[in-house]
C-alpha cells in the first residue's frame, strides 16, 4: 500500500484516508441509523452518535496520513528508523538543534547490532561486533574503493613511505589523485581501481592519471622526482600498457585486496592540551579525515589490540 503512495498527491492521499476512516467507523453509521428507525426513535442519541463519528473521523484522518508520511519517509530514508523506532527517542528530537547534531551524537555502531546485542554486550564487545560485520557485509563501491585505497597505502607505509589519502579526505575533489606517497626526493602520484573481474582497465584512466601527476608537480621543486603510479586488482588493456610505457607511468596490476587492519589510532590533544588516545572505526563521522602519520599512531586489527595500546573510542564517537 504504501509503494503505490509514492505515486499519489496529497489529494489523493486524503481520499484514500477518508474512505478508510469511513469504513473503520461503518458502525457509528449503523447505530445512528438504528436510532432513528428503531419503533421508538431515540434521535437526540443518534445525532450524537454522528457527531461523534464525524470528530472520531478528523483524528482517524490525522493519524492515517502521519503514519503513511512517517512510513513513506522511513522508505526514502532508511536510516531514519535507527533514530526514530519508538516513542521516547522521538521525544529526544526536542533536545536536537539540527540533523547533523543527531547524526553527530548517534554511535553508529547501531547500524550494525541489534539493540539487545548493544545494551548486554560491553563496549569493547559490541564495537567489535560491529566492525566484524562491516568488513564481511555488504558494502557500496565507495566503501570497496575506499577499503582499496586505504590497503594501498599501508602497502606503502609497510615500505617506509609516508602517504597522504587525498580520495579519503578530499572524496570527489581528489583531482583523481587516490593516493599521494614521499619517501624522501621521491615523490609516487597514485590512483588506485578495484573493480570487478570482468572489466579492463583502459587508456584513458592512464592519460588521466598522466595529466593530473604533471598538474601535481608544477609548483614543486626541480629536484623532486615525481611518478604516477596505478594500482589495480585487475588487468590493464594492452593500449592501456602501451600508454602507460610511453607515458612513465608505473603500473601495479593484479593487486587483491587482502584483509588489512582498518581501526585508526590516532594520538591528538583534548581541550585540556593532554595527551588524547583515541581509536577510530571505519563507519565513524571523523574516520576519513583522521590521519595516522604520527609516532606510535597505527592501524590495528581488533578493538583490544588497540584497547591494549591505551586507546579508547571517542565519546561523542566521531572524535
């Protein structure tokens, strides 16, 4: 019923309320009608059965079409049963200035345990939980691009480069630059592709890698060595290799994506300039703008590796 709404106006809407309430309150009908054909009519109480019915129908009304927008709203935006599932939690909208306060404020481990499993398990249990079924579940290609982009750069880092994450942090205004790695007068400009076995990698991702490396160089210095470089885990078309030959770009293909440690602790300052340890997961507000780039900051596996090593999740979760 409520799919067949998306394709309704408001005025529609109204009708298909009215008539419900209509047949929900069919037997305010039959008792008035009752009254005023009985052998003894009663009609004082069979206007005030009809009135009755006809305030009883504003408010069905009312609560039918609340309900379909309440419904049709939770069918455009999902996400929004985790905020909005019972009564109590939509009283606490009250206390929200805007959407991204809620958002902010919400632990988005939520999205990923049931409310049982997150009220009986303790932190550590549950936030582990949580990231167990963000790496196995189903992911959108952003997240299995980002995932790619992230195991590419430890790759890097396992090698002594420092690495700047430029599609992480910057998303569509990366200037197709995934990757940025410096290891000393080297410089390595890298874009990084999982897609699916079936398809090829083409000339025109390595003519765009191309430009974007020399637009990167242009204000460095002489004595900087600057190279594209392209990171797949599948094949690149032998025009695509031929290009890439010409064109001095390194090319990494055939590369998996293998498990790799996704939890960032990160080491920073709290209002009170003391030292702050705090761990990250892949699905929280900060974790892509958070880097990992200083000593005794890294990447860990489980959540007690790094409750171990002295860290703890931000309390508002997002850092």
């Amino acid at each position: 019923m409520f799919n067949n709404l998306k394709s309704r106006d408001n005025e529609s809407v109204s009708k298909i309320t009215t008539l419900y309430s209509d047949f929900l309150l069919i037997q305010y009908d039959i008792s008035s009608h009752y009254l005023r054909t009985k052998s003894h009519p009663a009609k004082k109480e069979a206007l005030r059965i009809k009135e009755l019915k006809s305030e009883s129908k504003i408010y069905l009304e009312q609560c039918r079409q609340m309900m379909y927008k309440y419904e049709m709203l939770l069918q455009l935006f999902p996400e929004l049963s985790n905020y909005v599932d019972d009564f109590d939690s939509i009283k606490q909208l009250e206390d929200v200035a805007n959407i991204e306060t809620l958002q902010d404020d919400y632990d988005r481990v939520q999205f990923y345990v049931s409310k049982e499993e997150y009220s009986k398990r303790s932190t550590n249990e549950r936030n582990q939980l949580a990231l167990d079924r963000y790496i196995k579940g189903q992911k959108s290609k952003w997240q299995i691009g980002r995932d790619y982009e992230l195991y590419c750069g430890i790759l890097y880092e396992k090698d002594n480069w420092d690495v700047e994450y430029i599609g992480m942090e910057k998303k569509l205004y990366d200037m197709g630059r995934d990757l940025i790695a410096i290891k000393g007068r080297i410089h390595h400009v890298i874009q990084c592709k999982y897609w699916s076995q079936d398809k090829v990698i083409h000339e025109k991702h390595i003519t765009q890698l191309f430009g974007t490396t020399i637009e990167y160089g242009m204000d460095l210095p002489e004595n900087i060595t600057i190279k594209p470089v392209f990171m797949t885990n599948i094949q690149l078309s032998n025009s695509a290799k031929k290009f890439a030959k010409r064109l001095g770009v390194i090319v990494n293909e055939n590369i998996p994506l293998k498990e790799f440690p996704r939890i960032k602790c990160n080491i920073n300052r709290d209002e009170y300039d003391y030292e702050s340890l705090i761990y990250h997961l892949p699905f929280d507000q900060q974790y892509d703008r958070t880097k990992i780039n200083k000593k005794n900051e890294f990447y860990a596996f489980t959540i007690q590796e790094a409750v171990d090593s002295g860290f703890r999740r931000a309390y508002r979760y997002y850092g």
